[in-house]
C-alpha cells in the first residue's frame, strides 16, 4: 500500500492518504477510534481490490459484504478478514512459492 512509511519502532499511515479520515477523527485525545478503525479497513479493502485476481495472497483474504435494513434504511457493512496461519498461531504462514 503506497504512503506508508515504519521507522523500526513505528509504521505509519498519512492522514491523507486514507479516504473518510480527518485529522480531527484521527486525534489521540479527542477523536473518534470507531471512524479510524472503519477508514483504514475500507482503505485495506480498496487496496485489496487493486490487486489482479491471480496476483493475491493465497494465506490472506479480505472480503466486504453490505446490507441495508428495509425497515430503516440502516446501511451495515461488515469487512472480513481471513489469514493462514503457522501451527503456533502467532504468525502468518509463508506463500508458497510459484
């Protein structure tokens, strides 16, 4: 994912360059945790789909489903992500190798 940058110690994501995300939401002290959480996985979403079908991770998945209640009209969204992991659990296992 382009703009990301880690240091050793941190990895980070410009504000800008998650779509739906304000500086103000974003804040440490006064912002809203529910709207980061939901921007960047909407943003890992839309990278995800970026990627060619054959091209894609075999030990990850990302899928996104969407419903709307017919009653309220309230829209839900519900990202799923799905990895292979080692034996131990701790760690994501290897892609095989083509």
């Amino acid at each position: 994912m382009a703009s990301w940058s880690e240091n050793g110690t941190d990895v980070t994501f410009p504000i800008a360059s998650i779509p739906e995300l304000t500086a103000a939401e974003a804040d440490g002290a006064t912002g809203d945790m529910r709207k980061c959480i939901y921007a960047l996985l909407a943003k890992f979403y839309a990278f995800w789909l970026t990627i060619p079908v054959a091209d894609r991770p075999a030990m990850m998945t990302i899928y996104r489903s969407t419903s709307t209640n017919d009653v309220t009209g309230e829209i839900t969204q519900t990202f799923q992500f799905q990895f292979k992991v080692t034996h131990t659990g701790t760690e994501v296992a290897d892609e095989e190798s083509a």
